[in-house]
C-alpha cells in the first residue's frame, strides 16, 4: 500500500457524508481496530493450534507436530510483543507503514504455516480425522474473515495462502475423501467470500462515518471557541461603550457646569453685551442687553446682529466688520441700535476681538444707552456737588 500518495474518497449517497476523507485517515483507523482485537486474533490461534496438536498427538505422536506446536506458541508470542510495542505507541501518519507491514507479513506467514498443518497427520488417517481437521481449520478461516475483514488485504494474504496450500496438499493426495474435502472447502470459500467483502464494505462504511462525526465535532468545538472570543470580545466592547458613555455623560456635564457658571458671569456684568462669530450670528447676550432691547434669549440667539441695528445706522455694521476682519478692537463709537419694538436706541458701542489659537472667530460688542450715560453722568455730578 503506497502511503505517499493522498487520495481521497467522497460517498455522496449519505447526505451526512458530502465531504472528502484523505484515504490514510481511514487506513489509521483500519489499523487501529485490527490492533485492538489483534489479543483475541492471538489466542484463537493458540486455542485453534492446541486443540490440532491435542489430537494429532493422541491418535500418532510425531516429532514433527511437537515442533510444529512449538514453533506456533512462539511465533504468537514474538508477534504479542511487537504488537504490545506498537500498542503502547499511538498511531501516526509517519509511522502506520511500518504497523502496516508488521500486520501484512505476520498475516500472510500465518495463513502459509496454518497451510501447511495438514502435513502433520498420519498417512493412515481416517475420514472422521481428515474431516474434523478441515472442518475445524473452516472454523479458523471464519474467525480470520470475521476480525481480518475490516482490512480486505489482511484477510486475503492469509486466506489465500491457506486455502492453496491446504487444497493443493489434498490434491496431492488425489483420494476420494480428500476430492470431497476439497468440493467442500471450496464451495464454502465460494458463499464465504462475497460476505467477507459485504462486511468490510460496511465496517469501512462505519470507518467514514466515524471520521465524519470527528470532523463535524472538531469543526464545532472550533467555531464553539470562536464564538466564546467573538463573545468576550464584544462584551469587552460593550464595557468599552459603557464606560466611554459614562466618561462623555461626566464631560458633557462638566460643560454644561462651566456654560451655567460662563453664563453667571457675563450675566452678572453691569453692561449690556452680545457676542457675535465671524459671520455675524448671535450666540450670547446678557441679561442686560436682552432687557434692553426687549427681546427673549431665543428670538435673538442664532440670528443675525443685523436684527439689533437700525435701517438709518450704516456706520456701526462697517465698524464690527473691520474689527473681526483686523483683529483690532475699537471703543467708544456710536451706534443707533433698535429694540424688538423697532425703537431706535442711541448708543456707544465698543469691539472686542475673539481669539483661539491665534485667529479671530468673532467679537463681543458691549454698549450702553447714550440718554442713560448722560442719566448716570449727572446724577455723578450731583453727588460730588452735594459732597463739595
């Protein structure tokens, strides 16, 4: 058997076995269950040879059967050691060739020596001594084709050998008794044969099929690990998303903290202020300026500060431009700003410039009404006249 060469064998019939098997797969597990009944294979043979000597050697003792016998219980005993040997070693691919050839030779050099058993009778034997001898070397052959079947080659390089040697003895002979004996021999070789073969078809058969269930078990243990790291994998992502919603929940209260307390503080501011980007929307004005002008946080938040200058001002739109377009800011301009009733307002009005990192991204106008400036400034004179 070449075991270099990897074939393999499919048996699309069985929809459970659509899958290719590599034929030394199948081989190991040949010789695997060979050597586990090899035990009994042995003591058969021992039992089968006693019982051939035991009558042999009663009916006419001869040196020859006593060393016949001899040479069978030590032949069985050298193969129980080499087969103890290879037992104790599991079978791998790189060495079933040599358990391979270890059960062929041994097989083959037991079917030639239990062949050769019919030398041991007596040129005077009787009908009755032939027919028990083939008649229990029959039952020898069953017992081969039972435990050797599983290997067709093993049964054949035992049965071959034996069953020529056996019949060409008889003929020799050339008897009636011994013509008949071979009729026998060979019709029971004849019905014996086919179901040897029908039972290693089906025990090879069994061979795949347990193959295919080691595949289908390995393939499912993998995906089965596969599945538990998929598993703690996305657990760990899991824990992962959970602790950074936790981390943006802090941070995005944090924020909302520090935009109350910035608030606060422009709010606290005594002047009226807004803060405007660079293309003039709204993002925040004071408590201050939203009492001014009339005007709720959310109807000036998001809008254009075109909205808090009036029609005939045409100056105060050009001085906020330039202040976000030079970076420079400016004090004390005059303005006309107009409430949400459209009641002009006149105002002074200073610029300041918003920088981040380096770059202007709007400006904070603070302004106050010139009527309540003029107001303030009196009552100021007043006091330091009453003072004085």
């Amino acid at each position: 058997m070449e075991l270099a060469k990897t074939t393999s064998t499919s048996f699309p019939t069985n929809p459970m076995s659509n899958f290719e098997i590599d034929v030394n797969a199948i081989h190991i597990k040949q010789v695997e269950m060979v050597f586990r009944q090899f035990p009994w294979m042995l003591l058969a043979d021992v039992v089968t040879g006693s019982f051939l000597f035991v009558l042999i050697i009663t009916t006419s003792p001869s040196s020859i059967a006593i060393l016949w016998y001899g040479g069978l219980l030590i032949g069985n005993a050298g193969r129980a050691i080499i087969a103890d040997y290879y037992k104790r070693h599991s079978i791998q691919p790189d060495d079933v060739s040599a358990k391979w050839r270890f059960l062929l030779i041994g097989t083959l050099v037991a079917g030639i020596y239990w062949g050769c058993s019919w030398f041991l009778l007596p040129a005077d034997a009787s009908l009755i001594q032939k027919g028990l001898i083939v008649l229990w070397l029959c039952g020898l052959l069953s017992g081969a084709a039972t435990t050797l079947s599983v290997i067709k080659k093993l049964y054949f390089a035992f049965a071959i050998p034996y069953s020529t040697i056996l019949i060409g003895c008889l003929l020799f002979v050339g008897g009636d008794t011994e013509l008949l004996l071979v009729s026998a021999l060979a019709m029971y070789l004849f019905f014996l044969t086919p179901i040897v073969l029908r039972v290693s078809n089906d025990l090879n058969q069994g061979i795949k099929l347990q193959l295919r269930c080691e595949s289908l078990y390995e393939q499912l243990a993998a995906e089965h690990v596969e599945l538990q790291e998929k598993g703690a994998h996305l657990v760990a992502q899991h824990t992962r998303e959970t602790n950074l919603k936790s981390e943006n929940a802090l941070l995005l209260r944090d924020l909302e903290n520090e935009r109350k307390r910035h608030q606060f503080l422009l709010n606290a501011t005594t002047g009226c202020m807004y803060v405007i980007n660079k293309t003039g929307t709204i993002g925040f004005a004071n408590s201050s300026a939203l009492n001014l002008l009339k005007f709720g946080e959310h109807e000036l938040i998001g809008e254009k500060s075109i909205k808090l200058i009036s029609e005939s001002d045409f100056d105060t739109s050009s001085v906020i431009a330039r202040c976000i377009e030079n970076g420079k800011p400016v004090a004390n301009m005059k303005g006309v700003f107009k409430n949400k009733r459209g009641t002009n307002l006149s105002v002074k009005f200073s610029c300041m410039p918003v920088f981040e990192q380096a770059e202007v991204t709007g400006a904070v106008i603070n302004f106050s009404i010139i009527e309540e400036l003029k107001k303030e400034l009196k009552k100021e004179k007043g006091e330091l006249r009453l003072v004085n």
